[in-house]
C-alpha cells in the first residue's frame, strides 16, 4: 500500500497478471489480444515497486546486471529486464519472440 492507502501495483502484481493471461490451458489462441491486454498492465506496473529487488538480481549478456522475474517451465513466458549503461554497448541477439 502507498501514503494515501492504495494498493500499489509493481512487478509482483503485473507476474501474477501476465500468468493468468499468458498461461491458459491450451494455450494462446489470439496473441494480439493477450499483448492489449498486457499492455496497459505493463505501463501501469512501470511505475510501481519491485523492480529493483534484489531477489530478482541476475547477469545476462556477458556479465551485463539485469533482472529476471519469471520464466515459466516451458520458457513460453519469461519477464525480465536488462540494465543498459553508457559506454556498454548491447550486442546483436535475439529475443525469441
């Protein structure tokens, strides 16, 4: 909860979201519909806790520090972030999308 009483929405409560979105049984049917329905749950999670926590800590790319919330048994959903820094340049790769 925020100063004012509110329930705050951060990392933790956009995972739990995107689990019930992406994680249907049969899986995703309409993909566009699945990324509308994340995305105004994304931009609101961005200004929410958590996203720093150091249980999410990781390092990715060659020793670049990033973040690494959830990636479910199959790996058909992975959230996490990678922090970019100047003079570290981010190589060619591939998101797997």
């Amino acid at each position: 909860m925020n100063t004012n009483g509110e329930t705050t929405y951060g990392i933790a409560e956009f995972i739990g979201d995107a689990r019930k979105i992406m994680e249907v049984e049969g899986g995703i049917t309409d993909r566009e519909a699945a990324v509308g329905q994340l995305e105004p749950l994304l931009q609101r999670a961005l200004h929410g806790p958590g996203w720093t926590d150091p249980q999410y800590a990781t390092i990715v790319d060659g020793g670049r520090p990033g973040f690494r919330y959830y990636t479910n048994a199959d790996g058909s959903l992975n959230i996490y972030g990678v922090l970019f820094r100047p003079e570290h340049p981010t190589p060619t790769h591939d998101h797997v999308t």
